[in-house]
C-alpha cells in the first residue's frame, strides 16, 4: 500500500449534508465523483476516505472499500445520535472502520 512518495495517506474528508433535500441525489454524485478520481490516481497512490456512516450495511460504500485506489474507508460519526452509532451499521459494513471522536462523553462535573 503507498501513499505520497514522502510515505504519507492522504485523507479525504468529502461531506453530504445530513438534512440534505436530496440527500440520495448528492450521495449519488458524490460516489460518483470519488470513483472518478480514485480512478485517475497515478501507479499505486492510496488515499483514504472519511465519510459519514451509511444508513444501510454494505450500501454505496463497498466498491468504493475495494477499490485498489483506497486504502481504508473510516466512518464519521458526526451529526448521528449515541442509539445510531450503538446500532452499529458501520460494523455491518464491510471493510469500514469507525471514527467517533464527537462522541466524547462530556466530564463529571
């Protein structure tokens, strides 16, 4: 797996509005453009993507996980509630890792 010729995976961190009206039509875009870039990428060169967590186990993001362009898939967790992230789709999601650093529980006071 390579990144950059400094051994450096950069990250993509590309975002669809969670209360989007037509959220479906901007993920649809947005896996579309993702694949056209992973597609352009030169000789090895990975990247890593961070995008939000899928409603449905396996769905738009598992080609995406196979690609030979991307070196993980992390899911975001922000803007889902505590019972979303508990569900726990991102592990019945092939490939992808979670990331839930907004989820940190506020300090005893």
């Amino acid at each position: 797996m390579a990144g950059t010729g400094a051994g450096l995976v950069p990250i993509l961190e590309p975002e669809v509005l969670i209360r989007s009206p037509d959220k479906a039509g901007a993920k649809a875009l947005l896996h579309d453009e993702l694949h056209r870039g992973l597609d352009a990428l030169p000789g090895d060169h990975q990247v890593m993507i961070k995008i939000l967590i899928p409603e449905k186990a396996d769905l738009f993001y598992l080609d995406l996980i196979r690609h030979p362009g991307v070196q993980r898939v992390v899911a975001l967790s922000g803007g889902f509630t505590r019972a979303m992230k508990r569900a726990g789709i991102w592990r019945r999601t092939h490939g992808m890792i979670a990331s839930f650093s907004r989820v940190a529980r506020r300090p005893a006071l």
